[in-house]
C-alpha cells in the first residue's frame, strides 16, 4: 500500500501539458505515491452545469492532497453561453472551481513564493526571494454579491450607513454591490502563518500590505491584528504598507522585503506582480493550504492557445511539487528537486519560448529528472 495517496487535477489547457511534465519528476523522484485523476474544468462546466464535480470532491476526500494544473473562467454571461443546450435556461451559474475547492476545504492559506535562481534571464533582480501569504477564503472572493441589489438590502444599508444614501436614487437594477467580508479569526490565521513562516525559515520581516486609511473596516481590521501578533515574535519586525504604494516599492527595491500578508484580492494582485520579478508566471508556484487538507498550483492560467503544444514553462509546476513535497514532510526529496531545477535554470541550455529557448515542458522537465 502506497504512503500518500495524491489527487490529480490537470483541469484545462496547458495543466494537463504541465502535469504530465509534473509526473515525469515525480516518476523520478519515487514518492511512494498512489495517484488518481479527478474531473475538473470548462469541459465539465459546458457537458454538465458543474466544473467541480461531486464526485470530485469525493475523491478529494480520501486522499492525502492534491496537485492541480490550470483553470479556465470565463464570465457569467459568455460562461452561459457555453454551457450544453440542454442545459441552457436550467440556472446553471458559473462559479470558479479553484475558489469553490479553497472554501468547501477551508484552504484557508495560500501560500506564494517568489524566488529568482541564477542564470534566468528573465529575473528583474538576482536576489529577490519574497514569499506571499494570501488569506484564501474571505475577503471580496467570499462570492457575497447581488445585481440587481434587492430592496430590502438597499433599506438595511442605508438604515445603518449613511453613506449609501446618495445611492437610494439609483435604480436597483443599476448597482451591483460585492460585499468585502474579513473575520477576525481570518485575519489571525493568516498573519500568525506568515510569522510562524518567517520564523521557520529565518525572515527577519513580514509586511502587512493592506489599504488601512481608506478600507478602514476590513484593512484595518486586519493591521490591528498583526500589531498584536507581530508582539509574540520580537525577532521579526512588522513592516506596514498601503497595497498602491508596496506595488511601488517591489518595482524599486524588491530585495528588501522577506513575508507579505494580506487579504485575499491584494494578495492574488501582488503575488503576481512578484511573480514577475522572478521571470513570470512560468515560475509562480503557490499552496491552498488548510489543518487537514491541501491543494498545489501553478499560479498561471489555462493558456488554451498553446492547450496540448507542450510549449510552456513546466517550472512553476516542479516548483509547485517542491511545496507539495515540503507539506507532506519529504523535505529531503524536496531539497533535491529544488536543486535540480535551480541547476537547469543556472546551466540555460534547455528552456522554454519564453527564456528564448526551443525547449519543450518534457524536454524540461526531463532536464529535471536527469539532474536528481
């Protein structure tokens, strides 16, 4: 009997060409691993009304974790469109399987590092090594939202803020409102990973990027806690920022910050504007981390232009199998495979399109497993 059993989810587009890169290293590697695929995707969406299956979630349930390849979403309107005529009119409605999978698993963590390795020449900086902590279940991605707003929501709002009231005369099917929603206990968690993080791996700040003196309720919620977690780890030092001006000041001096933390809509901004000191998507990888249960992706999308060319980066995925790795405590084949990567970026000799090679995702991350 295997020791882990891990879920693969190579969804839509390029993941199903980054997996299969993925299992290469893998197959190397010799996790003592029993994989099985599940269902997830737009194919699933247009055919059945659902692109997270039941039976997915199922299977999520008895296994160990889960490595996820790529998603597409498309708005509700052209989502509907789409959608099997025969379903068509049924009230189907759209929802993102990754975002669902985060919530109905309390995912709570998303987990991003950012890391330049030698020799790619697409890194802004050399020594640039930022990790984000992303809260991954709240936040405006809590799905709470209404168009047209129903009255009586309208006569609570303006009841108990009287800066609504200069809305009352907008006809209701004109506004559409999206409800930001931070919990105190959210914010804890996500804060108290990040130090806990830092504390590990020897960062010596965590910066809390929120937007404090404008989105005073919920940034400021969420500031007011890391002051008080931040008071249990007097090695660390808590840096502040506003999110416009951290976009700034990562574009000028990267290399000076270790941890981010914010909430979920700046975190999934500014991670891949990290993302993109380091070479881009192709290198982002990230977990959904929760106390039981966790779910590694790249952090790119579905490309599905390039679907089934094997032209892409397959970095961001390898790298994403280092965190799955780490989280299920092999620590020392993650060490390997970290390395192995780190010498095929430092050697430039097979890459991808984008590092201006000819390279295919296999012909990578053959270059990979070669090196472990």
């Amino acid at each position: 009997m295997a020791k882990y059993k891990i879920a693969l989810l190579p969804g839509d587009g390029i993941g199903k060409d980054v997996m299969d890169a993925a299992q290469i290293v893998l197959d190397k590697l010799g996790l003592d691993a029993e994989y099985t695929h599940g269902d997830i995707g737009w194919e699933f969406w247009c055919q059945e009304g659902d692109p997270l299956p039941k039976r997915t979630t199922e299977l999520l349930r008895n296994t160990d974790c889960a490595l996820f390849g790529a998603i597409t979403s498309k708005p509700k309107e052209e989502a509907e469109a789409e959608l099997a005529p025969e379903l068509k009119g049924k009230g189907f409605v759209y929802a993102s399987p990754i975002v669902r999978l985060r919530q109905e698993f309390n995912l709570r963590t998303n987990l991003r590092p950012c890391k330049a390795y030698k020799g790619n020449p697409l890194n802004f900086r050399d020594d640039i090594d930022i990790v984000v902590f992303r809260e991954n279940t709240e936040d405006l991605y809590a799905g709470v939202e209404f168009h047209p707003l129903p009255g009586e929501v309208m006569e609570t709002l303006v009841k108990h803020n009287k800066k609504m009231k200069r809305f009352e005369s907008v006809p209701l099917e004109d506004i559409a409102v999206s409800l930001r929603i931070n919990t105190r206990q959210g914010c804890r968690n996500i804060i108290r990973d990040a130090f806990e993080y830092a504390k590990k791996y020897g960062y010596k700040t965590v910066t809390v990027v929120e937007k404090p003196n404008v989105v005073r309720e919920t940034s400021g919620l969420m500031v007011r806690e890391a002051r008080k977690i931040a008071a249990e780890y007097p090695g660390i030092t808590l840096w502040e920022a506003n999110i416009d001006a951290m976009c700034m000041w990562l574009i000028k001096n990267p290399q000076d910050y270790g941890v981010l933390v914010t909430s979920n809509l700046f975190g999934d901004i500014i991670s891949d504007l990290c993302a993109q000191l380091i070479g881009g998507l192709g290198f982002s990888s990230s977990g959904n981390i929760g106390d039981n249960y966790a779910v590694f992706e790249p952090t790119h999308g579905s490309a599905p232009k390039y679907a089934g060319q094997y032209k892409v980066n397959p970095m961001a995925m390898l790298f994403t199998v280092k965190l799955m790795l780490d989280w299920l405590g092999e620590s020392r084949m993650a060490e390997r495979l970290e390395k192995a990567c780190a010498a095929v970026i430092a050697e430039g000799v097979v890459r991808t399109y984008d590092m201006g090679g000819t390279n295919t995702s296999l012909d990578v991350a053959r270059a990979v497993a070669a090196r472990l």
